[in-house]
C-alpha cells in the first residue's frame, strides 16, 4: 500500500451534497409534495424518501442533517500517525524480511501489536483508504527477468501448449446419434452411424 495525497472515503462536499438532497426533501415534505413526486424529482429511491420522511416527522429538519462519516475509525488521529510511521520504516522493520510488502493481515496484526486492537481485514482496508492508502503494484521488475526468452515462450511455446479453438459446428447431446458436421474424427467412439453395439 501507498500514500496517495487527496485522502479516502467521503469527502465533506460528498456529505454536504447529500445533505442538500436531504434538505430539499425535507421543504417539500413540509409543503405536502407526495414521497413519489420527490424521488422522481430528487433522483433517489422511493424507499429512501420514505425513510427520510419518518426521520423528519420524529426530529424535524435536524434529524435530517449529516453527523459525519456514520462509523468514527477507532483508532484516532494520533495512533494513526503513530501507525503510518511504523508502516513507513517498511515489512522488514516489523520481520517480514521474506517478502517486502504490507497485506492487509499484516497491518492488521501491527494494529494488535501496537494498539491491543483487532481489525477485520475489510475494516483495516477501510481504514487505510479513509487514511489516504491506496492498494499499489510493485513499480520495478524482477532482476532476474529475461525479456528475450518471455518472447520466444511466448512465440514458439504457447502457440503449441493452446488448443486450437473449435469452430462452431451443431452438436447433439446423444452419444448413440452425432449429428454430421460436429468435428469428431470419422474412427472416433461414436462417430457415423455404429453405435458399438452388437
């Protein structure tokens, strides 16, 4: 994983243009307008409006007002800094000398390390993107890596490993009666009219 600057997750004009929507909803649920009427007009699902509709009539326009990103990450500003720092010094640092990449297990077990956390490898994902992370592939080719001889594989090896491609033909799902033009060999099980039987 690596940092990418413009961060992750919602940004605050992506709550705040949702709150907009939610807002208009809630005029025109004052003005009588039909739950119907507003998700056409809002370009949202009914269902939506309706759940909108039951927020306003127990808390009014308040109740409609974004709270933020619905799940705070539990770990705060300051142990994520703390985190960010150890996943900087690299796998290496932490023992991972084998193979110098973090996965999302290995983040996860740093976080019980250093924090006494358990995170589910889809919240560890979470929270790195929210964060800023961003999944990346390795930027440098193996040392070891021969460009002439993946050529010749793949100009003289793999045309012989593929199988040639069938063209289409009608087929028959009886094994007793193939229809003609299938493709089988003639002296194939089955092939023309000898069933094998005697």
């Amino acid at each position: 994983m690596a940092r990418y600057p413009q961060g992750g997750g919602m940004t605050d004009a992506g709550r705040w243009r949702r709150e907009r929507v939610r807002m208009q909803a809630a005029q025109w649920f004052g003005e009588g307008r039909r739950n119907a009427w507003i998700a056409a007009e809002l370009r949202v699902g009914l269902r939506q409006v309706e759940k909108w509709r039951r927020t306003w009539r127990e808390g009014g326009v308040e109740a409609l007002r974004s709270r933020g990103p619905h799940r705070r990450p539990r770990l705060d500003d300051g142990a994520f800094a703390r985190l960010e720092a150890e996943l900087n010094r690299g796998p290496a640092a932490h023992g991972y000398a084998d193979d110098q990449r973090w996965t999302l297990g290995r983040v996860a077990a740093l976080i019980r390390r250093m924090f006494g956390i358990d995170y589910t490898l889809p919240g560890v994902s979470l929270l790195l993107r929210r964060n800023g992370w961003s999944v990346q592939v390795p930027g440098r080719r193996a040392i070891e890596r021969d460009d002439h001889a993946v050529q010749v594989w793949k100009e003289q090896v793999w045309p012989q490993v593929e199988a040639p491609r069938r063209t289409w033909a009608p087929g028959s799902v009886s094994s007793m009666r193939p229809v003609r033009g299938s493709g089988r060999p003639k002296d194939a099980p089955g092939a023309g009219g000898d069933t094998g039987r005697r």
